[in-house]
C-alpha cells in the first residue's frame, strides 16, 4: 500500500483520521512525532482546533509524518 502526498498545500483538517483509528502503525507514528516534537500531532491533522495546520511549522512535520 502506497500513500502519496505531493506536498505543502495537499494537507487538510481530517487527514488520516480513519487511518490513525484503525492501524497501529500509523496511531505509533503520530504518537512518536507527537513525543518528539512536543506537542499532539494527531489532535493537529484530525482536528486543527488552532487552525495551526496550515501554518509552515506545523505543516510540514505533519506531512513528514503522514
């Protein structure tokens, strides 16, 4: 299975949330992205409460770890 993401501009509030629901790898991931950079990667592409997502700083660690 291949995921491809084409870069900054294709992410978007929801992202992988079915995803991080139901695969464990993928929950690992944002969870040790989450542990590493400080602060809740999965909460930031599945709900973007701060609207921080759209935010180069956030952006691309999220697409890193998507």
């Amino acid at each position: 299975m291949v995921f491809f993401f084409p870069g900054q501009g294709s992410q978007s509030k929801g992202m992988l949330a079915e995803l991080i629901a139901d695969e464990a790898v993928f929950a690992d991931t944002f969870a040790l992205a989450s542990d590493t950079l400080g602060y809740d990667m999965k909460a930031l592409v599945i709900d973007d409460i701060d609207g921080k997502l759209d935010q180069t700083e956030f952006t691309q660690p999220a697409l890193l770890t998507a």
